[in-house]
C-alpha cells in the first residue's frame, strides 16, 4: 500500500489544532486545580509526578494520557469533555 505524503499544510493544520487544543485544556486544567484548592506541588504528589511535569500540562506544552485525563478529572470534580472543551 502507497505511503500518503502530508502536505505542508496539512501538516500546519494539524499542528495549529492540536495547540488549540492543548491552550483550552491548560486553561480548564489550571481553574479546575485552583477552584479545588490545591496548589501544583500537591497535585503532582497525588499524581506521582513532578511538579515540573504537572505544569507542563498547565502551559499547554503536553496533553495528559487517557487514564491520566481521567483521573485530573476525577480529582477536581470536572468531566473529561469540560476539561478538553467539548462542553461548557
């Protein structure tokens, strides 16, 4: 089967997506941790993680795994779809 070649574009578009993406979910993902109360360093804790990598999250600079988006949800009270910005 032929290998599709991604135009420059397309690629762009897919890019600027997934940054908008990214940019909605840092937004909801840092209002939902402060309307809960807790600060990054506690969030990370619960998480196993590093404050550096949590706050990555919360600058748009990554998009959390499946089980991860999850369980960010579950902490702070918020659906999966609110935190992604499917709904309002």
């Amino acid at each position: 089967m032929p290998t599709k070649k991604i135009t420059k574009a397309a690629k762009k578009q897919r890019e600027q997506a997934r940054f908008s993406d990214a940019a909605t979910f840092s937004v909801r993902l840092r209002e939902a941790r402060q309307r809960a109360g807790f600060d990054i360093p506690a969030v990370a804790d619960k998480f196993g993680t590093t404050k550096e990598a949590y706050a990555r999250l919360e600058r748009g600079g990554a998009l959390p795994r499946s089980e991860t988006l999850l369980r960010i949800a579950r902490l702070f009270g918020v659906s999966t779809d609110w935190l992604l910005g499917l709904t309002d």
